[in-house]
DNA sequence: CCTGGCACTCTGTGCATGCGAGTGCCAACA
DNA sequence: TGTTGGCACTCGCATGCACAGAGTGCCAGG
C-alpha cells in the first residue's frame, strides 16, 4: 500500500497535469503545492510511483504524467465528485425545464452536458422496454394499410405502417385498438409482445383479427429491438481540445463516435444506473484508449430507464466532469417523471 | 477572355492540387499533362492567371494552388458532372431501399452521402409545408389532455400534447376528428393552420369545440416552425482528411456542424431543386470559408420537399461530388414517392 | 508567340551547438 | 529509517547555418 503522502503526491501530480497539458517535475510540483517536503523526496516518490505502475515519463528526462492506472486509483480514492453550485443547478433545471417533448428533452440534454463538462456528450434516449405503455393506437390509412403509433410514459413516441394481408374494416380495427389497450396499457413495455401474442391467441373467429395481431406482434418486436439503440450526440467540436498531438487520435474517436453499437456499449451495461467511469484502455473499444469515458443511468423513477455521458480525453477533469454528469443525469429523470 | 489554353492550365492546376494536395509547379504540370508546350510557356499563362486572380502562391517560389475564384471558374465552365456508374447506382437504390421508416431513409441516405464523398453528409428532414397532410389524429391521453398526431405524404410522423380547458368526451373527441380529416386530408401542409381556423369558426355550437380548434390551430403552427428545421449530419471523420493545417480549420466546422440555423443557410434557399455549389468564401458562415458546399434538392414528385449536400475542403473533386450528391437525391426521391 | 537558359528566391532538411528542466544517486543528517 | 542538499548526467528542444531542390521571372533568340 502507497504511504500518505505518495498519495498526495499522486493528487498533485494529476491535478496539475490536467491543468497544464505538461508532464510534471519534482520542482515544480513541491512549488505549486503545500507537501512540506524536499523536490528530491518527492523524487524518491515519483520513482515508486513509477516503479508500480501509476504514473510514466514520456521521455527520459522529462516530468511525469499520469498512467491510466494512474487515474484509476485518482477517481477511486482520491477525488470527490464536485457538486455543482446552486446557481448552476437552477441553470440547468430552468434549460432543461423549457423543453417541448421528448426530443427536445433529448438535444437539450446533449448541448447542455456538451457546454458544462466542455467535452462530448452522449445522450441515449430511454428505453422502449423499460418504460410502460401509456396508449396503442391503431390508424387506417387505407383499406389494407393499418399505422401503429406507441406512446410511452417517458413520452415517447414511435410509430409503423403494417401492410394487413386482407382490407380491413372500420369497426373491426376499433374492436381491435380497445382490446389492445385495454390489455397493454400501463404494462411494462417489455411484456408488450407477449400480451399482443395472448390476444391473438384468445381470438378464435375471425381470421383477418388474429392475423392482424400476430402481425403486432412480431412488429412489436422487432420495434423494440429497431429502437432501442436511438441516442444523440453534442459537443464535437470539444474534440479539438483534445491536446497537441490530437491529429491521430480524434479520427479514431470520430469515427465510433458515428458507430451507435460502439456508443451503446460505451455507455456501459444498461442495467445499473451507478456513475461509472472507464479510463484509456479500460474501453473495449481500440480508438478510445486514449479517451475516458464518464456514464451514468438516469430515469423518472428509481430506475434507470437510459444512460448518459461524456466522453473526453484521459487527461481530464474528473471530479468536475462526474459532478456535471450526475447533476444532469439527476434532473434530466425529473423532468421526465413530470411530463 | 481567357484563351483555351490559359483555361487548360487552369484546369490540370485543379485537378493536379486536389489530387496532391501541393502546390504545382510549371514543370510538373508539363510532364502530368498533354499540353504541347514547355514549362516556361506554362508559366506565362500561371502569370496571367495568377494576375487574374484564379490562381495565387502560397509564398514566393513556391507552386500555385488555385484560389476560389479559380475553382468556382473551373466548377462553371470546365468540369462536368461525373455520372456515377451503373453498379453505384444499384448499390445506391438497393441501399435506401431497405429502409423501414423515413428515420431510417434519412439515416442511410447521410451513411451513402459520407462513404460516397468521402465528406460530411448533410441531409434535411422533408418540409412540413412543402409536404401534404395524408392524416391527422387525435388521441385522449387523459380526461384533458390529447395528442395530435400529423402523418404527411413523405412518411413523416410529428406529434404534440395538447392540455385542453376542459375535459372532452370520446364522442366530441371522435367528432372533431372526423371533420379535421375530412378537412386537411390531401391538403397541402402549409394551408392546414388556416383551415383549422376556419373549421374553428364553422362552430357556433358547444363552446370547447371551438377553443380546441383554435388551441389547434396555433399549436399547428408553432408545429410547423419548431419542426421545420431537423437535420442530420454524418461523416464527421472524413474531417480529419482536411489537409495538413487542418487543426484550425477543423474547429469552426464542427462547430458550425452544429448550429442548425446555419447548416440550413448553407443548404441555400430551399425553393430551387438546382445543384448549388458554394466554394469557399462565397459561405457566409466565416467558419466555413475554407470549406465548399454541394448542396441539392430532393423530393418525391417534381418539386423539392428538402435539401440535402456535401461540405468538405475547397479542394475536392467537384465533379465527382456533384456526381454523387445528384444521384443520391435522385435516389432518395424515388424512395419517398414509392412509400 | 513560343522556347531554352539563367539567375534568384524560398522552403525544407540535416547537423552541430547550447540551454534548461528534470532525473538518479550518494553522502550526510535527524 | 526517512529526509535532504548536492552533483553529474541525460535528453528534448530551440537556434544557427549550410545546402539541395523546386519553382519563378525575365530575357534573348527562333
């Protein structure tokens, strides 16, 4: 276990870091720090440092900078998130307040993590089969062609046109549309596809209704399936302060960022909505390892319903960054429960 | 008037700096092209040029690049619009084919748009205005509250809540729904607002009918103005192919990637369908000044219901852009009016 | 009007040099 | 044992300089 104060010295050496963009010597660290110790101390701690792995020089003779292992233990032990200042938290509620529906929530959601963490910002929208149905409706467009509209209580809606192998009359769609409700709404999204394939079943007369809803049903399922995966992203241009030699690296970042799949696992795993942070190579993904990656669930109840984060540079704020993400998170589920 | 082959310099210039992204000089243009004469006549004509303004020097001594004026010279008299082949084509048809929903149109189109260019991909969502209403609904969420839904003639599905004064009935509800459709159905979206006001002042009857219709007709408008103006954008890594100072230039475009209000500026006017190019300082965004627009519209019948185009380096290969953004807008066209 | 030749101007590169920041190690000290 | 000051050493980086290469402008001759 690392003594006291080559903890502290590790603090000192990522805070300045993150605030310099240059790698750390003995001297100036003991200058810009009260550690009531010599430079050639904190040379001896530096070289144990180095020794286990928490921090490198980039080359001989230069100062230190941080390992990814560096800031693993920087996040686990040695920070606190930063709350945010209640100037900024009502900021936020009333940015976030003024939104229309859910899109709106959305890309408001995105620009203000983009603006207050001045990094990326990855908003995925809540999840159909975590939310619960507030209504089915069921539209005749034409004889044969039936629209599908779903609203959720997140607000969200979704919608798909159904090609009905027969015509299919007024009266009988609106039989079908109050049995349908009557059964799904309220339930949780996810047993939708299920309970659609029971009222399929239940039917024994007409053949056009039972067809109809198996056709629901399998259309529901691949409408969860289609859906899921919707999120957003913000804050691009944060990338060119990535740092000098960021040529190379932000073409990588780019381009997962425009692959929803690698965003989606990015966030992390869906379930639990803790603050989680992933560091450098801690990303599965290969053009990320020089990025880190702060997500966190959020949801109009206790549950997470979506996650949302940033994604920034290794060499970032991290208790500054955690603290904006978890504030808007927070918010963000109110504004939800509201609508 | 420059003589035919002071414009055939100027031609293989383009061409040699979009291909090499170097300043050309004399003498390797002589030896990349067939022009018939030797390299000090080249460079009598590359001072004519250059005193003419469609070509300039980076510093004394070096090759010449071509200016703005030089490309948009070149864009008007010397390149034709490269045809995409006849396999680009089909993938390009069976690509937006598959699409499930305009969503998804929208999404594969900037996809097929990024890869074909090699640049960013900008495509707008179909008009509201310019599209016609094929549905209107009206949904009883709660006692009061309804939801309007707006299904338009290129697959497009907008909804918005509706708190009413007072509670409506399912029966009143159904009423007003009948003759809303009855009204708008087939119409052109931009008349919708007024014909709900008109429909307003139809009734004398029951009071609520009457302020819904008008709590309609206003939110159909601020519906059309707020909606008016999605976008999407993809390709962003193909930015990082800037060129080699590209660490300033970048920024602004991101940047200005972001701004809605402006990407809509840079489509150009969304009346005229013709193929626009936009080269350099001819943007009005400062941001995107060392950028060129190719920008079309697109649209299901004859007219345009949108915009879509390219924004990438000055110096890129106009006629094949010009080539791929007309197919694709072909293409996209063919697909709405087919759904 | 075109062409070859020539002098001139830059940029980019390789190389030697010097400076400064930072390190590692050691001996001395509490 | 842990801390400290001192000292030699190592690099990275900026500077200065010479040189090659590409390109230009201009001029005289065909």
């Amino acid at each position: 276990m690392l003594s006291e104060r080559r903890l502290e010295v590790l603090r000192a050496i990522v805070q300045d870091y993150v605030g310099t963009e240059e790698p750390v010597g003995s001297k100036a660290l003991t200058e810009r720090h009260k550690l009531g110790v010599s430079p050639a101390t904190v040379r001896n701690d530096m070289a144990v440092l180095e020794e286990e792995g928490y921090i490198a020089q980039p080359h001989t003779s230069a100062g230190r900078i941080p390992t990814d292992k560096g800031y693993r233990l920087f996040v686990d032990k040695l920070a606190a998130v930063k709350p945010m200042s209640p100037p900024e938290r009502r900021a936020i509620q009333s940015f976030l307040e003024s939104a229309v529906d859910l899109d709106d929530v959305v890309t408001r959601t995105v620009r203000l993590l983009a603006q207050l963490t001045r990094q990326v910002a990855v908003v995925q929208y809540p999840s159909l089969t975590r939310s619960t149905v507030r209504h089915v409706e069921l539209l005749s467009m034409a004889p044969a062609r039936v629209m599908l509209v779903l609203i959720t209580d997140t607000g969200r809606v979704e919608q798909r046109m159904i090609d009905c192998p027969a015509p299919f009359g007024e009266a009988s769609l609106a039989d079908l549309r109050a049995r349908l409700n009557s059964r799904v709404a309220g339930r949780r999204f996810a047993d939708v596809p299920q309970l659609v394939q029971d009222l399929a079943e239940a039917f024994e007369e007409p053949e056009d209704r039972s067809t109809v809803a198996t056709v629901l049903s399998t259309l529901l399922e691949t409408l969860v399936e289609e859906t899921e995966e919707r999120l957003m992203i913000g804050g691009t241009a944060n990338l060119t302060r990535f740092g000098h030699d960021f040529p190379l690296t932000i073409r990588p970042v780019l381009e997962a960022l425009e692959e929803q799949v690698v965003l989606l696992k990015l966030l992390g795993e869906a379930k639990d909505p803790a603050m989680r942070v992933r560091i450098g190579h801690e990303n599965a993904h290969e053009g990320l390892n020089s990025t880190s990656v702060v997500s966190v669930g959020y949801g109009s109840g206790g549950e997470a319903v979506a996650k949302l984060g940033v994604v920034g540079p290794t060499r970032m704020d991290y208790p500054g960054t955690m603290g904006a993400v978890r504030a808007v998170a927070r918010y963000v589920g109110q504004i939800l429960a509201e609508s």
